[in-house]
C-alpha cells in the first residue's frame, strides 16, 4: 500500500504547487517521516489525512523550512524551502496544529505585526473576516478561547495574499458552525485559485473540503487518490430482501462478498471490489428493496489502517 | 518599505515585548544606585570605616572593592560598582536573552512567527539587537541616575570616570546576553541556558575576586571577562582601549555563533 500519488501531467510551466519526493525526517532513532512522495495540484484542496504521530506535522514544518529533512526533495511553487525560504513563506500561508500565539498583545497587534513581516494584508478582507469568524480583535489573546486563538490564526491566513495555504488541524477547538464556516472558507480560496494543504485527523471535513487525499502512517503513504476513489476502495454494506427465498447459493459463490447472512428473504454481506457480479445476480431475482450504504471516507480510512498493517 | 516595516517589526516587536521585564530592571538599578549615593554623606570622610576595614586581609578587601571605601572612588566601588551593579547586568543580559530567543521557542512562540517571510537571521539579529537595546537603555538610566544623585548628595567623582565604569558594567551583561543568544542559537533549553548563563556571570565574578588571593591561581583571574571589565579600576583610572575591544569583541562573535547555529537546526515546536 505504500505507493504515492500518481504523478500529474504538468508541463514546466506547470509545476505542482507542491512536490514531495522521498522526504524522509529522523529524530535520532524515531523515524517520524519515512519516504514521503506527493504532488499538490494548483489550487485544489489536499486532504492530509493521517492520526496523531502519522508524520503530518513533520511534513507541513519541512514545507515551512521549520525542520530540515534527513533527505528528500521539497519543492514549492518550484522553489527550495530551504534556499529561497523568504520567497516561499511569502507565498504560503499556515496555521500551525499547536498554536501558540504572544499572550500580550491584542488580536489587532498581532494582525499589524504579522501585516509588516509580510509587507502588507488585506486591511478589509481582515475586517470582514473578523466579522464572518465572530472575533473580537481588540481582546488580548490570553482572555480568548483556544478557538477564538484558531480564529485569530485563520483569519491571518485567510487574510494573506498566499498562493498556498498549509492548514496543520485548522479547525481544532472550533464548533461546528465555525466548521462550517471554515469550510466556506477554503472553498472560497479554492474557487480564488489558492492550493489548499489540508491536514487534519477530521475525516468528515476532509471528506467535505478536499479534491483529493492521501493518508498517512507511521510516516508513510498508505493510501492516495480522490475522496470517491478513495471511498470505492472501501467496503460497502449490503442489505436485499428478496420478494421469494434469497438464492444463497448463487450469492456464496460470488467473489468479494463476505460475512454473508441468509434470513428466509434477507441477505446481507459486506462487499469489497466491483458490485457487478452482485448486480447481476439481483437481476435474475425479483428483488423486494434493496440498501447499499455508500462507505464514507471514515471507513475507507479504517480499511486501508488495517490493509496496511 | 516592505523591508523597512519588517526590520522594525523583527527590532522593535521583541524590544516593546520585554517592556514589564525592562521597566521592573530600571526600577532595581534606580532605587539601587540612588538609595546607595543617599548614604554617601555619611560616610564621606570617615576613617573609621577604612580602620575597621584595614583589619581584613587585603584580598578579601580587593574581593569585594572595599578599600579606600571613605573616598567618593572607593565608595561606589565597594558599594555598587566591584558586584552589584555588574552582577545585576549580567543577569539582565543572561534573562533578556533567554526570554527573547529560547524561552519564546521552548513555549511554541516561534511556530508562526518563523513562518513568515523572514530568514533566521533577520529575526535573530533583531531578536539580540533588542536585547542590547535594552542593555543600553539600562545603561542610560544607571548613568543618569548616578550622576543625579552624586550631584544630589554631593558625591564627588569625574563624571568621564562613571561613564566609563557604567559603560564597561553594559558591555559585560552584553558580553553575558551574547552567551545567552548563542547557546539559544544551538538549543531551545531556556532552563539550561539560564542556569549556565548566570552560573558563567557568577564564575566569572569568583574568578576576578578571589583568584588574585592565590599566588599560584592569580595569573588565571585575569581570563575573566570582570577582569577585562573592571581589573583597571575605572573609577579611578582612564580605561585602555583593549578592555572595550575585549567585550565587545567576543560578543558580536558569540551573536554570530547563535545566528548560523540557529540557521542550521530544526526549531522546536509546542
């Protein structure tokens, strides 16, 4: 399971927002980040998806050139984080996981400081941002809550002219209509042409945000492709009653159906691979209804954890 | 201006946050400096002091700037300039140090900070030349406090004298600051870097004191940067040149070591 992304078709003008080739990231003995291959389209949304300790966060702080890799090739809009490190911060915004941010001073100081690093955001898009994200700018950011901080981190990302935006957790500690709200958001960017890096342990905001995943573990890619691709490799539950005895033994001898039950009319299994065979095994019968839950990409995620170990 | 807003953000953001940390610092060498020049008028002229001191051997008195203790010279010596003062700028460069570079990353302060189009240069570069800002602003307010209340309570010294003791007693918590900066440049360890830094202030201080008691051990006093600072007794004497060269020196040298230590490694996160 350990391949990477397939490679796109990109001309040299084309290059990949991102690119990823073989990164590996040692602490000593731990091996955090074991050979990482990837490619991030411009301005799709990427899923990053893995548990704590899979190694997203020592990817994202090598993007950033906060952590120097063992070995490995990380490119950004085509340039090296580590020799043009200024240009490629300039160009790429983050909200790191773990946010800690100066206790002292007032959302708006602290707006007007990261403004002057980065030459300049967009004062009105601040203002509306502030709005949009219910935040209170004029408060220190000791006195707010850890998702009124994450707010205060979104909104300085959100607010950059960034063409990439590398999203460590970004909605940790928000409720569910910030969620939502943030959601909004990274479409809005997508739709403005702006790459999203989107790490998270959250699968259902992936699943709703992201163009296309990869899932990590234990430093490695296990799995990598679009949402739906990613969901089709996952197990479907299927649930048929027949309007006459369920044919037990036609459905026994299909392949990739397992922990098959036969009750008089119901039939139940759980389906992996192409649903073909089942479908046209269903057509010889007179089916009464018929439920096949669509695997969401929780399971899908669940599935490849256990393929790959 | 891009360049212009940044340099004064990577300058005066660390500077403006150590102000609680500066202001409680100007207030200890205020209240230190003026409470001990009020006590001056007492003292001035007397022998008994220097007879009861001239009991004690004259290493002991040397140790801790006590002889000649009834003269304007040997007052602020024994009484400010030989421990305390110095003492109290080496901690303050040793504390702004740590507190701007490797306390600030050990708490995850950096993260984002780092993040954005600044190289670790620039930043550590702004990060010390706040520190020795502070050093300086310190340095201002012992000078203009000592020379106010010598004037005040009639203490009697050439004001070119106490500049260049304020001045040298600055360059060695700068040279101690440097030391701070460099080993936060190699490691984000605030507790270690602290307990090394001050340890060095004190060491230093043990060494430039007491070593000279020893005919064997004198001869190594002199590797003590308070020997560079202070063995010319600059309240007394015009200072050489080479004591200034011999701070300032190897403390741009030990900021430099920070900065391409700091540009090397992994930074720490939360």
């Amino acid at each position: 399971m350990d391949q990477p992304p397939e490679p796109t078709a990109h001309s040299s003008e084309e290059r990949p927002a991102l690119r990823i080739t073989r990164l590996v990231k040692d602490y000593g003995r731990v091996h955090a980040v074991r050979g990482i291959d990837l490619e991030v389209r411009h301005g799709e949304v990427f899923g990053f998806l893995g548990p704590n300790g899979a190694g997203k966060t020592t990817t994202i702080r090598c993007i950033l050139d906060l952590l120097r890799p063992t070995s490995g090739v990380i490119e950004v809009l085509g340039l090296d984080p580590r020799r043009d490190g200024v240009n490629v911060r300039q160009l790429v915004a983050y909200v790191p996981g773990e946010l800690r941010l100066p206790e002292r001073q007032t959302g708006r100081q602290l707006v007007g400081a990261i403004a002057r690093l980065r030459g300049g955001l967009d004062l009105t898009r601040t203002k509306d941002l502030a709005d949009r994200l219910g935040l209170d700018l004029s408060r220190r950011l000791r006195d707010l809550s850890s998702g009124n901080r994450r707010k205060v981190a979104l909104l300085l990302a959100f607010a950059s002219d960034a063409e990439v935006m590398v999203l460590d957790e970004p909605t940790n500690g928000l409720d569910p209509l910030m969620q939502h709200e943030f959601l909004q958001l990274v479409r809005e960017a997508r739709n403005a042409g702006t790459t999203v890096f989107l790490s998270s342990h959250v699968l259902s905001e992936v699943q709703r945000a992201a163009d296309r995943v990869a899932v990590l573990r234990e430093g490695k890619i296990v799995a990598s492709g679009t949402v739906d691709e990613l969901r089709g490799r996952a197990r479907q539950r299927v649930d048929v009653w027949f309007v006459d005895a369920a044919p037990a033994e036609e459905l026994a001898a299909l392949p990739g159906l397992e922990n098959q039950v036969v009750e008089g009319r119901r039939f139940a299994a759980v389906l992996s691979g192409p649903i073909q065979p089942l479908l046209e095994v269903l057509a010889r019968h007179p089916v009464a209804t018929m439920l096949v839950e669509e695997p969401d990409l929780e399971e899908a995620f669940l599935d490849l954890y256990e393929a790959a170990s | 201006m891009r360049a212009t807003g940044r340099w004064l953000e990577l300058l005066v953001g660390p500077f403006r946050a150590s102000w609680r940390a500066g202001l409680g610092w100007t207030i200890a060498f205020v209240l230190l400096v003026v409470s001990t020049v009020a006590f001056w008028p007492a003292f001035k002229g007397s022998t008994a002091l220097d007879q009861a001191f001239q009991t004690l051997p004259q290493g002991v008195l040397d140790a801790f700037g006590l002889q000649d203790f009834a003269s304007p010279a040997g007052y602020l010596r024994g009484g400010l300039y030989e421990v305390i003062v110095p003492l109290m700028f080496a901690a303050a460069g040793v504390l702004f140090g740590n507190n701007a570079v490797s306390a600030e990353e050990d708490a995850g302060r950096l993260e984002l900070l780092l993040a954005q189009p600044i190289t670790r240069r620039s930043f550590l570069t702004g990060r010390s030349l706040a520190v020795l800002g502070w050093l300086l602003a310190l340095a201002i307010v012992v000078l203009l406090s000592q020379l106010v209340s010598d004037s005040a309570f009639g203490l009697l010294i050439a004001d070119d004298r106490i500049i260049d003791t304020v001045v040298l007693c600055a360059l060695l918590g700068g040279l101690y600051a440097a030391i701070a900066i460099a080993l936060a440049g190699i490691f984000a360890r605030p507790g270690l870097i602290l307990a090394v830094g001050l340890g060095l202030a004190l060491v230093g201080y043990l060494v430039a004191a007491l070593f000279p008691l020893s005919d064997a051990l004198e001869p190594w006093s002199h590797v003590s940067p308070w020997d560079w600072a202070l063995g010319g007794d600059p309240l007394v004497n015009a200072t050489e040149p080479w004591r200034y060269a011999a701070l300032v020196v190897p403390t741009i040298a030990l900021v430099l070591v920070g900065i391409a230590a700091f540009d090397r490694r992994d930074i720490r996160s939360a």
